[in-house]
C-alpha cells in the first residue's frame, strides 16, 4: 500500500517536531499495511527486524499462559509503536502482535529506525516517552495484581477504558465494547469472574449497553464502590460493597443503620434486645 496523506507520519507524536521536508524525506523508508481484525501481524518465529508505527486501529500483544489461556500484555492505539525494544535491546518481544480492528500500520527496518533516532534527537525522545509510558502502565498492572481482588481489577478496568460522556456529566463510555474474555485477558482472571460482576453492575444499572458502546451511568458511584474496604461474596463473584441484595433489595449492612432494634417479647412481658 503507498502512503497515502492520510495515513502520514504527521499524526505520530515520535515525529511531531520534524517539520514536512525532514518528515517527507523519513516517510520515503517507510512500507503501509492493512490489517483485517483478528488477523496476526508478528510472532515470534518471524524474527521481525521492523519498527511498527500504527496509523489506524488498534494493535493488541498477546501471550499464553502454560494452561493456554490468553494473556493480555499491552494495547497500542493510533499513533503508537511497538517493536522498537527488540531493537535496543537485541531480543525480540515473547507473544504475539494481533489486530484488534481493522488497522493500518507502517513500518521501517530497524537499522533505518536507529539511522533516523540518531539524525533527530527528537525522534529518539519521543521513543524514550512511548518507553516510558508503557513501564508506568506495566508497573500499574503489576501493582493491581499484587494489590486488588480480582472484583476490583474488573472495576479499575472499566473505569480505565471509559471515556468522559458529552451528553451526561457524571457518565462514561466504553467504546469499542470489550468482550468479557478482553476483560479478563487484560487483568489476569477469568471469564466468568468477569461475567458474574458485569451481571451485578448490569443489574444495579451502574452499566448499561447500547448499540455499540457500554456506559458507566454514575462514574462517582463506580469509583466510591471501588475505593471502600473490599466486602466480597467470592463464592459468587458478588460485591455486596454495591448496597444491594438479591433477596431483600437493600444490602443488609447498608440497611443496618436505619433499621431500629427488633425486640422480643420474654416472660413476663419484658422485652429483649435482639440488635
């Protein structure tokens, strides 16, 4: 595919300080593909020696665990990069590079990647910032490993994803629609776990789905769930941190404060206590 205006290297942040003769003449170097979604464009056994600049789309690196299961390493979005640490550092990346959607990409071998850091400092500075913004994100996703039950890891990926509504000052939309598989690829649990807390969200209409999009209906009450002491049913995969019961509509211990003291009747018309 030439390159096309459209799919120039001008939309790229690592190039946004060249001015259009440099970027032109860097363009000259570079190979324009599209990708199907679901449809693989690196693995291991390609021992690839490119540089990976998406135009379009999105790029997902995945891996498997010994058990088999899909394992969510990083996402690229237009205007970011991937291959470049096989680069410095010699060792290509473990998984595999897969188009989520539909994608455009451009590439560029990787002695002409070096050639050109090395002619624009700006160029390698901006690698330096994609670098670094992926060890910040990696070290946030270790950190909720470590850290959250795998109830809350559901909650700060969701609210990780959403973006501010226009329409609606205290709602949030999710967009493209991530399959609960996606979900919990990305933070490390399964599918049904994931399954059940969309249920119990959907449920307390704190998410609602639409043609096309999902939307966190109260962003505040979302993030108050998620920063109170963890009272999970892990049984279930329920957050009873949500104020409601299956059975009885208000959570009991939300309940509790409001409820007075029930009382008994005991021999000769003394009462007891029971609360």
């Amino acid at each position: 595919m030439a390159a096309h205006e459209a799919y120039s290297l001008a939309g790229f942040n690592m190039f946004a300080e060249l001015d259009d003769p440099d970027r032109l003449s860097i363009e000259q170097n570079f190979h324009w593909h599209r990708f199907a979604a679901g449809e693989q464009i690196t693995n291991p056994e390609m021992e690839s020696r490119k540089v990976f600049f998406v135009a379009r789309g999105i790029v997902r690196a995945i891996n498997y665990s010994f058990s088999g299961r899909e394992v969510t390493l990083d996402e690229f979005p237009a205007g970011a990069c991937f291959g470049e640490i096989a680069v410095l550092t010699g060792v290509g990346r473990p998984g595999i590079m897969v188009a989520l959607t539909a994608c455009v990409v451009a590439s560029v071998s990787s002695q002409q990647f070096v050639d050109i850091a090395r002619r624009f400092p700006s160029v390698a500075f901006g690698a330096m910032k994609e670098l670094a913004r992926r060890v910040r994100s990696a070290d946030e996703r270790i950190t909720d490993l470590a850290t959250l039950t795998a109830i809350d890891r559901v909650y700060a990926e969701l609210l990780r994803l959403a973006r501010t509504s226009p329409e609606h000052d205290n709602a949030a939309i999710i967009q493209p629609v991530p399959t609960y598989s996606d979900i919990a690829s990305r933070i490390g649990t399964a599918r049904e776990t994931v399954g059940r807390v969309m249920g119990e969200l959907i449920r307390h209409r704190l998410v609602v789905r639409t043609d096309g999009a999902m939307v966190i209906t109260d962003v505040e009450r979302l993030k108050q769930v998620f920063e109170e002491e963890p009272c999970v049913e892990r049984r279930s995969g329920r957050d009873r941190r949500l104020g409601l019961d299956r059975r009885s509509g208000l959570d009991r211990r939300h309940h509790a404060a409001a409820t007075p003291p029930l009382e008994r009747r005991v021999g000769n018309d003394r009462r007891q206590r029971l609360i």
